[in-house]
C-alpha cells in the first residue's frame, strides 16, 4: 500500500471504497450478536480461551499445518518437524499478542519484531528484526514477487508512521491492511502469515472492536480456504481500488465466520448448562 498521497489520511480514505462500508456494518452487527449472548455475560474468559486456541489452529491451518482441533489439544511437543513448529508458533503468538496491546500503537515496529521473535523462537541473528539483502525467505505458500530488503524498510516506516499517527479509518480497514502489508511484504525470514494474523488480531483487539478478543479471525481466514485468501491477497497487492476493497471485504468476511465461530461455542456452554 502506498503511504503517500493527497490525503492525510489514506487509510480513512479506504473506508469510503465502495462495497467497504457495508462490509464494516456487517462486521460490526456480527461482533454485537456475540457480545449481546447471554453467555458471554457470565463466561466470556472460556470464550475467550476457546476462541484463542481455535484462532491458533486456524492460522496455522494456512501456514501448512492443517491439523484437527483435537489434535491441537492433545499435543505437547511442538518442535519435532515444520508442521509442529507452526502450529507451535501460531499458539505462542496467539497467546504473545494480547500482552502487546499497549505498545502497538506507540511502537508498531517492536511489536512486530517481537512477534516475529515469539514465532522463530530461536536466537539465530536474523530472528527478530526485518530481513536484509540476499536474506531468503521461507514463506512458500505465497508465492508473490518478493519486494527488496530497501522496499521492506521504507514501507514498514511508511505503515507505522500511519498507526502512530492514528486514523478515522474503522478497525477492520486498518486490521485488513496491516495484515495485507505485511503478507505483501513478508519482512522477516520465516513465519510471515502468522505474524500478518497475529498482527490483524492486535489490531482488531486494541481497536475495541473485539476487546474480549472472541472473533478470531484466523478461523474465517482458514474456513475460506488458501485458495480464496491468496486471490484476494493479490486484489491487495495490485493496489487497485477494486483490488483493495476486495481485500477489507474477505477480511471482514473471516471476522464474521470467526464470530459464528464462537457463537456456536457459546451454544455449547449453554446447553451444557442448561
């Protein structure tokens, strides 16, 4: 995304693409529904965790690691090959990102080494910090141009100077483009997706859109298939007006099946109560 422009406020100014502000109303009635349960008022720290592990399971699903969520629970080695060590990662990050809520918005940069660090958990030299020239990097389900380690440093500061700045725009536009930036970019050397979605939560999180952190996303993102992300990633990454709207729109999409999601884990509880 470009950060330049004749608008202060660019991403406000993608709010007002067409198709994008219906997509927010759903989002934002969807998110209601579910905080207006009946459980939620009594368990909503279940719903949380609940919605934590699935989040977890979901974004791994889509960085290679499709596994069952009983499989996730049951599991607790997470090192023995690449698809423990994402799903491994996907739940570390998960957990990481709501202790992270109050520097993002000072320090988005930090935040996103962080993450990248929580991910890799290793101390090679290039965990932690973006990836430099003639780095590679380790992302093969995305197989989009890959832009220079100059572009990368130059679009990172151009993004989080459009969160510390701050911005009108509705918290599923700014979450839709820090997680497309970020898979468009992949700037670190491995775990990619999964710090794009951890950051999409923190962003949807810290907004207040979903404080109690039961609308997980990653769920949607993995219901709608690779496939159908991908393609609207490139929507993304083509910079068009239709190409961006499409993007918010498959985001909010994964925020309302990640809320019917938890719905369905309230109805649970309920009957279970009943």
């Amino acid at each position: 995304m470009s950060t330049t422009g004749a608008t202060a406020d660019p991403l406000s100014a993608l709010g007002a693409l067409p198709g994008v502000a219906e997509s927010v109303e759903s989002v934002r009635k969807a998110v209601d529904r579910v905080y207006g349960h009946r459980v939620m008022r009594r368990r909503s720290n279940e719903i949380t965790s609940e919605a934590a592990l699935r989040g977890a399971r979901g974004s791994a699903a889509l960085s290679g690691a499709d596994w069952a969520l009983e499989e996730v629970r049951r599991r607790t080695d997470f090192g023995v090959d690449a698809e423990a060590r994402a799903m491994g990662a996907a739940l570390r990050l998960t957990a990481e990102a709501g202790q992270l809520l109050s520097i993002w918005r000072q320090s988005p940069l930090r935040v996103l080494a962080r993450l990248h660090l929580v991910a890799a958990a290793g101390a090679a030299e290039q965990v932690g910090r973006p990836r430099q020239a003639g780095e590679p990097v380790d992302e093969p389900l995305i197989e989009l141009p890959l832009p220079d380690a100059g572009e990368v440093s130059g679009r990172l500061e151009g993004l989080a100077d459009l969160i510390i700045a701050g911005t009108s725009a509705p918290a599923l536009v700014t979450a839709a483009v820090v997680h497309g930036e970020l898979l468009a970019l992949r700037p670190f050397v491995s775990y990619n997706g999964l710090v794009a979605r951890a950051a999409e939560r923190i962003v949807l999180i810290g907004s207040g859109l979903d404080p109690k952190a039961v609308c997980p996303a990653e769920v949607g993102h993995a219901e709608l298939g690779r496939a159908s992300y991908l393609a609207a990633l490139e929507g993304y990454v083509s910079g068009t007006p239709e190409g961006m709207a499409a993007w918010i729109a498959h985001c909010g999409r994964a925020v309302e099946l990640g809320v019917r999601e938890s719905t369905a884990v309230c109805e649970a509880l309920q009957r279970g109560a009943a």
